[in-house]
C-alpha cells in the first residue's frame, strides 16, 4: 500500500511541475523496470550497511505509458542540486516514461514463450559513488531494444539510495578521499556481479515477474571503475561464471586492477570495447594525462577489441549527467567536468554503439561495430585488435 501511495503522489507532483522528459528512447518498446534488494555481506566492506545489494531491471515492455514519473527521489536531487551547483528544485522537474512492474513481452512472440529471451542479458556498473539511476538514459535506450539490462547499486557508496516497497532511504559512508578505497570499490564491483550471479535471482524474477531473460549468455559493461569492474568480472577465477559474460564493456575507466604494471594481464579471448573521453589521451604516452593501464590490457588481450575516443567527451559525460545540463539550461558547477559534445547527440551514439557490440551475442558479426563507427564523425579509433 505505502509503495502504491508513494508513487501517486510522485505522478501528481509530476503533472502540477514543468516536467521535462530526461530522455525519450528510440527502440520498438517501451521500458518497465522492477527493483530488488539482494541480501549480501561484502567482506571488509568501508561502506554501511555492507550487508545489501539493490538491483534494478530494466526491461522491454508492450505497454504504451500513460504518465511519467520523477527521474530520482526527492533526497537524490536535492543532493545533486547541493553537490552540482544546480538551482534548488530544478532536479525535481526531471521525468522518465519507465513504468514500474509494467508487464513484459512473455508470451507476446514465440522466442518470448518458454521464459527465455533471444537476447543477452546486460550486467552494468557505476562510477564510483554514483548511483545506477544515474545512467538511466543508456540502460533504458538499451531496453527500448530488447535488452534486460541488470545494475547493480551498492548502498552507502552513492550519497544516497532509496530502496524500493517503502523501505529505508540509505545515505553515503564512503570516504572517497581514502587512498585505499578506489581498490576497495573495484573489489566489490567484482563481487558484487559474482554474488548477484551465484544467486537464483533471475530464476525467481521469471516466476514472480514472467520477465522472459536469458540466462546463459550475457554481456557486461560499466563507467569509469564499473568498467574497470565489467573486465575484472570477465576475468575472474570463478570460471563458471565469468565464462557466461560473452563480450564486455568500458566506458572511460582506468583498469585499476593494472595500476601496478607488473600484475600479470589476463587474456579475456572475448570480444571487449573501450570509449574513451578526450582527456583519456590513451597512446600519448608523452603527455602526463595518458592512462597505461589501457595499453598494458590492451596489450595483453588476443581477441576482438576496440578503443574508441568519443570526440568532444569528458568522463562525465558518459552518465546522465549532460543531459541535466541541457534539459534545465543550466551547467552550475559542472561546465568544467563535461565535453561541448551534446549530451542527447553523444548517449544516442554510445547506446548504439553498445547495441552493435552485444548483438555479437545474437549471433551478429562485429564489424557492424565498426560499420557504425566509420558512419560517426564523432567515433575515432584508438587502438584495435581484428582477431574475431
């Protein structure tokens, strides 16, 4: 009941505000979304409660919206306007088309009927100590497309996570200043991913949901530590499970698991594709902004692998967080932290781009990656690998 109170009360806020749609995505459906909080105890854990995970789903859906629905909760973006520089209340008038538990395509086509889905499921992980809400625009874009995409929030690390059916709203403990945390945040992307994994989650969410999800082939991508998280994933000693994800993504992240160049690569022999922003400066090895740790992966990988510069991109850029500038007219304190790429112009490219990559899950052939990169002015190639 409270949960159903709650989001009436966010549908009316909606209609009597100047709602501005964050992001109207391109695909055959609509997106639902469902969200599920995963008991989880992460050893030497520096945020609080440590104990939990929340997961949200973003999935395909027939069923046209009828209204739309604030963008974060009220505490998130009071939060954002306070850490951003943005006027107070201008957040609040950011909306979305998801709809919550909205029915899915099971039953609607025969490769829908038994449960399963013709396409892979998406693994996704945040920069750190930002939340998943964060990157809605790409993960809904995806889901527009067919795509179940999974991402996974560790509460206490965002500043704030509010957990879904009325539960508890759980403010940030992470001392990002810490030396030792970056390490610590990427040990946890990985064992998050490999919990959520070794749990029967996405059985259960078939039978509670009827979500039909593949659950033998998946894909991973993630920003800035997420990214460096989606490779450490792939390469982890739980073969079972690392052997599921066929193909991975980063977007702008240093591969922090190489800081140290004398830890040994692991070969992934999986298709892998990096977006770079320009202040990446990967292969200027004269300038002190270069990043090693992508030419030392780089350099140990056998497989199909792409790095690409998205021109006119900073390392915020590949979040949100563009597009708040635009659609409120209005930068605060972030003009310095984002490219003069436009934000809805750079999210259509790397959500296509990202799609051209996991269609190789469906049996499509990667060079549509690089047919859709020679179409994008904004698209140079950084380094490739043409192993298939």
């Amino acid at each position: 009941m409270k949960r159903f109170l709650l989001l009436a009360i966010w549908t009316i806020l909606a209609d009597f505000s100047e709602a501005i749609s964050l992001w109207d995505s391109t695909g055959p459906y609509h997106v639902g979304y469902i969200q599920q909080v995963l008991n989880h105890t992460t050893p030497n854990d520096p945020t609080t409660p440590g104990d939990i995970l929340l997961l949200t789903i973003y999935y395909p859906t027939p069923q046209i919206p009828n209204t739309t629905v604030p963008y974060v909760d009220p505490i998130t973006a009071k939060l954002a306007e306070e850490t951003f520089g943005l006027s107070k209340g201008s957040m609040s008038t950011l909306t979305t088309r998801l709809q919550f538990e909205a029915p899915t395509l099971l039953g609607t086509r025969p490769e829908f009927g038994n449960g399963t889905s013709p396409y892979p499921t998406i693994i996704f992980l945040p920069g750190l100590g930002l939340p998943c809400v964060g990157y809605t625009a790409i993960q809904s874009e995806l889901a527009s497309y067919g795509y179940n995409v999974v991402s996974i929030d560790h509460p206490g690390e965002a500043p704030f996570i509010q957990l879904p059916y009325g539960g508890r709203g759980i403010p940030g403990s992470l001392n990002e200043s810490a030396p030792e945390v970056p390490r610590a945040v990427y040990d946890y992307r990985v064992s998050d991913v490999l919990a959520v994994m070794s749990e029967p989650f996405l059985p259960s969410l078939i039978r509670t949901y009827g979500i039909p999800i593949n659950t033998t082939h998946f894909g991973i991508f993630g920003h800035s530590i997420g990214g460096a998280g989606a490779a450490g994933v792939m390469a982890a000693n739980d073969t079972k499970i690392a052997s599921l994800f066929k193909v991975g993504g980063n977007m702008d992240g240093t591969f922090i698991q190489y800081l140290n160049d004398s830890t040994p690569v692991t070969d992934l022999d999986r298709p892998f594709m990096e977006l770079a922003g320009e202040q990446h400066f990967y292969g200027s090895e004269s300038s002190s902004d270069s990043d090693p740790t992508w030419k030392y992966f780089n350099n140990g990988q056998s497989g199909w692998r792409r790095s690409f510069q998205v021109n006119g991109t900073m390392h915020l850029d590949f979040s949100d967080i563009p597009l708040w500038v635009e659609r409120l007219g209005q930068e605060g304190t972030l003009g310095a932290q984002l490219g003069k790429a436009d934000g809805v112009r750079t999210t259509y490219i790397v959500a296509s781009i990202l799609r051209k990559l996991f269609g190789f899950v469906e049996g499509r052939r990667l060079d549509r990656v690089d047919r859709y990169a020679e179409k994008v002015p904004e698209l140079f190639v950084l380094s490739e690998n043409r192993r298939i």
